[in-house]
C-alpha cells in the first residue's frame, strides 16, 4: 500500500456515536478503516484490510495522529456487504443516500444543525454497545471452527466427504447415505458400481462437488474421488439441518 500525506480534503462524519473520517484524493473518497470498524462493531482492521484487493487500501499520514489505513468506496462496499452487524444495513444506505451525494455536489459533508436528546444518544449507545459485543460473542465461537475448517481444507480447497461430515457433526457413512437417498450422490443400485457415491451432474454445475480422477493401483484403471468444495458445504449444511437431518454447526 502506498503511503500518502494528509493534507485538505478531510471531512469527519457523524454516524449515531461514531466519528468517522473520510479524505478525498483525486476527487475519490477514502474512509479511515479503523473509523469503519468501529461503526460497524468490527474489532480487527487489520484482519479486515487483509482481506481487500491491494487497490481498495492505502496508507495515509495522518500528520501527529500517525498513519492510518483507508479504504476507496469499492473496498467499504465489500467490508459492509461481508458484515454481520445489524448496523450494515443502515450505515450502507447512510453512505451511499447521504453522504457520498454530498461529497460529489459539495466537495464535503456537513452535518445539520440539530437538538440533541440525551436519552436518543443513550439509546443509540446501548444498541451500538449490545450489537458490538453479541458480535464479539459469536466471533470468540466461530473462530476456532473457522480454524478446524481450514485445516481440514485440502490444497485445492476441497473437504473428503469424511472431513466434511466431521464439520457437520455427522459420521462419514451417515453422509454419504443421506447423499444418496435424496439423490445428490449416485447409488450403484441405479447408476452402477463406477458411478457410486459420485454427484449428479447438476450438483458439479453448481459447484457443490468436485470429482477427483486418480490411477487406481492395479494401473489399469481410474478411481474417481468426490469432494466436497466450500460452497457445497455450506449448501449441504443450510439444506440439512433445516430438514433435522444434521445436527447445527456449533450446537
């Protein structure tokens, strides 16, 4: 990221309690990603900036403040849109209805002139607070799901129906059985032994499952292996524990 100076063009915006900054270059807004997170109830920038394409970030000098990362109007976009917070939503429509408009007729953003009700304030607070920390609560659980998930993940980003029925909380067998009676995997019954416990080709097209082709180890023959890629994961999970078939992630 490079690493530009702060000079004009900085605005700070009111959203509920929180302050956030934006400075334009080039006629091209860059909001203070630390000022994002903190809106929004997100508690590592740094984690959310590394997940942004290097044209979405910079670092700017912020004179005696030091340094700070920003992020263009693309890159916020995708932080609200990844965002769990309930306050996405409405900070989303405050950028793009109030603020950007502004920005791009004015050159600036001014706030109006208003009375401000203590308790509102308070309230606002309360609810920006509890957001914060039943997000930090749910994160302190995902985590190290999210961790086994990852080191279960094969090279080419694929989960064995095995690893992906432990994610699941199920038994490999008990998968794969439940694959095949709703005809999400083939049965040799119905479509042959070669073709066993191999996905229906519109569940490839979807791209729930991969097909892994391999020598098999008398050398004359191929063996095809069915893995299961994130998105089929998740698909099989959503779908599952909606019909009580599986157990919740987490639960």
């Amino acid at each position: 990221m490079t690493t530009l100076t702060l000079g004009g063009g900085e605005s700070a915006f009111a959203f509920g309690l929180h302050e956030v900054r934006v400075i334009t270059r080039d006629g091209e807004p860059w909001f203070i990603l630390t000022d994002i997170c903190r809106a929004l109830g997100l508690s590592n920038p740094s984690a959310v900036a590394q997940r942004l394409q290097p044209h979405q970030r910079s670092k700017f000098g912020l004179g005696r403040q030091g340094e700070a990362i920003a992020i263009n109007e693309s890159g916020l976009y995708r932080v609200v849109l990844r965002s769990d917070s309930p306050q996405a939503e409405p900070f989303q429509v405050w950028v793009t209805e109030d603020v950007l408009p502004a920005i791009r007729r004015e050159g600036g953003y001014a706030l109006p002139a208003q009375e401000v009700d203590p308790l509102v304030m308070a309230q606002r607070y309360v609810e920006s607070e509890t957001a914060r920390r039943a997000l930090a609560e749910e994160n302190a659980v995902l985590q190290p799901q999210a961790q086994q998930f990852q080191a279960l993940m094969a090279a080419d980003g694929t989960y064995s129906v095995g690893d992906a029925a432990k994610i699941l909380g199920t038994g490999e067998l008990r998968l794969f059985t439940l694959l095949r009676e709703r005809s999400v995997l083939m049965d040799r019954k119905k479509s042959g032994a070669e073709h066993h416990n191999l996905p229906y080709q519109q569940y490839l097209d979807r791209g729930y499952f991969r097909v892994v082709t391999n020598p098999a180890p008398d050398g004359r023959h191929i063996s095809r292996t069915t893995r299961v890629t994130p998105k089929g994961l998740a698909w099989i999970q959503k779908g599952m524990t909606q019909q009580h078939l599986l157990p919740a992630v987490g639960g």
